[in-house]
C-alpha cells in the first residue's frame, strides 16, 4: 500500500488467518502437517512440560481444515532452517525494492504472479522443476471443507441516522434505508462487510487511518432523490468521477425542466445501482448522440 504517516497496520492475527486460507486455496488443498515457530499469533504459552496451549483463534482455524499443527523447539532454528531460507529469498526477491501498490488485491496478484514465474525454478540437486516436483506434494493435500473459514474480526453495531456504521474508528455508509438498524460488522484485512438480518448489505475497502469517512455514494441517491436540492452539498458525493456525458445530461435535463430535471438526473445516476457506472455512462453518452443526429437537419 502507498505509504501515509497515518497508516496503522492491519492486525496481525487477521493477516495470519487470511494467509492460511488463501494458501489453501491456492494450492486447492490442505497438507496434513503445518511446522510452525513458536509465534504467539498460534501459541499462547508454552507449558512446563513443552506442550502448547494454541491461541484461540489458531484452535479455531485448525478445528475448520483439520490440520496438524507441529511446532519447532525454542530457539532452535535450524529445526525450521529450509522456512527461514525461503522467507529470505522470498523477501531478497519478492520485496527489494519495497513494493509499493494502489490495494492489496494489486500486491497480492503481483506476488502470485512471481510465484507462478517461480515455479519453473529448478533447484540445485534436483533434475525436475519446482511445479513438478509439487505435484507429489499435492496429491497427499486433504480435500477442502465445503465453506472456507471466514477470518474476519466481527462485532455489532448500529447504523446511525446519518446511515453510517462504525469499526476500528472509522465511519462506513450503508443504503438509507438501514439507517436505525442493527447490523453485524465484518473487519478483513482488505474491506469491511456489514450484515443485516443475513443480508450483506454494504462493502468497503478497508481504511487503516483514523476517523475516516468511507462511503459509497450509491448508498445516498434514494434519499437524494426525495431530496434534490441537496445534490450538490451531499458530502458521501464528493469525489465521485462521472464521465462528461453525465454532467451534459444534467445540464439538458435541468434546463429543461428545473428542479424536476434534478430529480430525474438523479434517477439515471440509481441505475449504477443496478448496472456498471462505466455501462451507464456509455449509455447516456450513445443516447446523447442518438438525439443529437437526430435533431441534425
């Protein structure tokens, strides 16, 4: 992510938990065995006699895929020294220079994509490549439970006059029409989910800073509607980039009709609720041409 002397980390148990499952997903399976450090991420203590007590979030991460958990002894690296040597070389040639990147979906797909260059790798000692000699691997992997566990952190609130949703700080909208109700938040590492009686009701990127103001302005346009002398002050619509048509189309519709022509820009901006804004634009701009071709002698 792009560097801001604001950005407060994602919580590491999140990250731990989000990369098992995406592992296991992209190897479309689970391996019998994990060896571990002893990261308190998975270990809350060590017991006297050297068994571990697991952390409850590691428990309930292995209790879903069913693996077994194998630990290396305290202080002793070289119990885990090929795990050590591919996070140097992950870090020498995945992360050298830092890379920088507009969303983890764009980090997390560059660096699938080095590892799928890096499977052609073959290795000293070794007459095969990587991706052959894992398919070896692959084929003792345990099948995939029917749901992926979900790592999320989850909390309930409720969505306040203003239709917005409070976690980790920040305010985050939903549609109007859950302003009032009780919901159930959903903080991933990457967005934030919130639910209404078992219906997701809105999704956002996630933001590390500190009271932001995250908001669709989809969320706004029913109450905009009833509302359109307020188009123009509604803060959730700042920063919204709409194509030239858009603002041309206003332009005609209010010239014409006023403030009902407001209203009525304001029904063409809903069907974003239905279709891709990049659809609707192209749409309005083909019907801006139709009548002007028209209106040509």
């Amino acid at each position: 992510m792009r560097h801001s002397s604001k950005l407060i980390l994602p919580r590491w148990p999140r990250l731990f938990c989000d990369g098992h499952v995406a592992a296991f997903a992209f190897f479309g399976g689970i391996p019998i065995s994990i060896l571990y450090d002893n990261t308190k991420l998975a270990v809350a203590q060590i017991l006297g006699d050297g068994k571990r007590e697991r952390s409850r979030m590691f428990s309930t991460l292995q209790s879903h895929y069913l693996f077994e958990d194998k630990f290396g002894r305290p202080g002793k690296g070289n119990d885990k020294g090929k795990v050590e040597g591919l996070v140097g070389y992950v870090r020498r040639h995945f992360m050298v220079p830092m890379p920088v990147a507009d969303s983890f979906d764009a980090m997390n797909a560059r660096f699938v994509e080095q590892c799928m260059e890096r499977r052609h790798a073959v290795l000293r000692g070794h007459s095969e490549n990587i991706e052959t000699r894992m398919q070896a691997d692959l084929a003792a992997f345990m099948s995939l439970p029917a749901v992926p566990f979900d790592p999320c952190h989850i909390v309930t609130g409720r969505a306040s006059s203003m239709s917005l949703v409070r976690y980790r700080t920040n305010d985050y909208s939903v549609p109007t029409a859950y302003a009032h109700q009780e919901v159930v938040i959903k903080g991933y590492v990457d967005r934030v989910a919130v639910i209404c009686r078992g219906e997701q009701i809105a999704v956002h990127p996630r933001s590390y800073e500190r009271e932001d103001f995250i908001a669709n302005p989809l969320h706004y346009l029913a109450l905009l509607e009833q509302k359109p002398r307020a188009l123009d002050q509604a803060a959730p619509l700042d920063g919204w980039v709409l194509a030239e048509p858009m603002h041309r189309i206003r332009r005609l519709m209010e010239a014409r009709s006023g403030k009902e022509g407001r209203r009525e820009f304001i029904q063409v901006l809903r069907l974003c609720e239905r279709f891709e804004q990049s659809l609707v634009e192209w749409a309005v701009a083909h019907a801006l041409d139709l009548g002007r071709s028209a209106s040509m002698p």
